[in-house]
C-alpha cells in the first residue's frame, strides 16, 4: 500500500507541475501556417492568421 501511496503522490505532483507549465507558459500550438513570421507558409489555403500576417506586411512595405 506504501508503493501506492508514494507513486500516486508523485504522479499528483508530476501532473501539477506540467499544469504550472502550462498556465504560466501561455504558448500556442504553432502550426505551419501559425509559425514564425519571416517563415514560408507551406499550405494550400492559407489560415486567417497567415492572411492577416501577410496584409499588414504588404501595407507596410507599400
């Protein structure tokens, strides 16, 4: 039963540490279209944020 014990209270913590992580690192998934701004976008249709991105850059410039 101790071994029960002590591997569900390390299983708590391990999962409340990841959860701090989580809260307090705010990082949004990035996928293709969603990465980093001087990155190419390799999709087919482009996503609303890429489009976005890519107006304000073209305004910008002109």
């Amino acid at each position: 039963m101790v071994y029960f014990l002590v591997t569900f209270v390390f299983m708590v913590f391990v999962i409340a540490i990841m959860a701090i992580g989580v809260i307090f690192g705010r990082r949004a998934i990035k996928g293709s279209c969603g990465g980093a701004n001087n990155a190419d976008c390799v999709c087919v249709e482009k996503c609303d944020k890429r489009k976005k991105l890519e107006a304000e850059a073209h305004l910008n410039q002109g």
